[in-house]
C-alpha cells in the first residue's frame, strides 16, 4: 500500500469587499480562468455572479494553501474551479473542492491527495 499524502486548505471571504468587482473585466482576467469566465458570463443574476467571483477566489486562495505556496508563488490562473452536471465544483483528479455560501460569508476547503 502505497501512503498518501493530503493537503487541506480553507479561505474565507467577506462577499461584499468583491461588489464592486463584478463589472471590472480586469480583476475578472486576473482571477478567473477563460473557462470559468464563460460561466461566469452566463450568470444573470449580480447575488449569483457574487457567489461566483467569492467562491472562486476563497477555493483558489485554499488551494494554495493546501500547497504550502501564497498567492504570490502561485497565480489565480493556475487553478482552475468548473462544475460538473451538478453544479458540484471539481478541479483536477487529485483535488475535492467544497464551497458553501452564507450571508455576506463564502468559505471554500480543498484538498489535495497525491503520493508521498
């Protein structure tokens, strides 16, 4: 049996610091990838695309993380957070993502299973 390493990472953001960001197309390149820009684009709501924008950022900020690298060793674009039929967000095999949205609060855990 081969052991596992995993790498567990948590962010909480406070939604309305990002309100104003939700028509800025600068910050959305900085910290969306094109995939998830196009979801984000589909969005019709502003409460939704809020969720969105926060939820991305807390789940890319937990990745690095779990990575034991900040946000200036790893950059917003190298993490990349899609949805499956559900609505679940996935990332890579290696990674279990979880984003829950309450209030003015999005917190977002990854982990990160890879060999030792």
């Amino acid at each position: 049996m081969v052991p596992l390493n995993l790498r567990l990472g948590t962010d909480l953001v406070f939604m309305p610091r990002y309100q104003k960001h939700l028509d800025n197309p600068i910050f959305l390149k900085r910290i969306l990838t094109e995939n998830e820009q196009a979801i984000y684009n589909k969005l019709k709501l502003d409460s939704r695309k809020l969720e969105f924008i926060c939820g991305r950022y807390a789940a890319k900020e937990a990745y690095a993380k779990a990575m034991g690298k900040g946000m200036g060793v790893l950059d917003f674009l190298d993490f990349e957070v899609l949805m499956d039929e559900s609505g679940k967000p996935i990332s890579n095999p290696n990674t279990e993502i979880s984003i829950s949205h309450d209030g003015d609060y999005t917190i977002a855990v990854v982990i990160v299973c890879g060999e030792v």
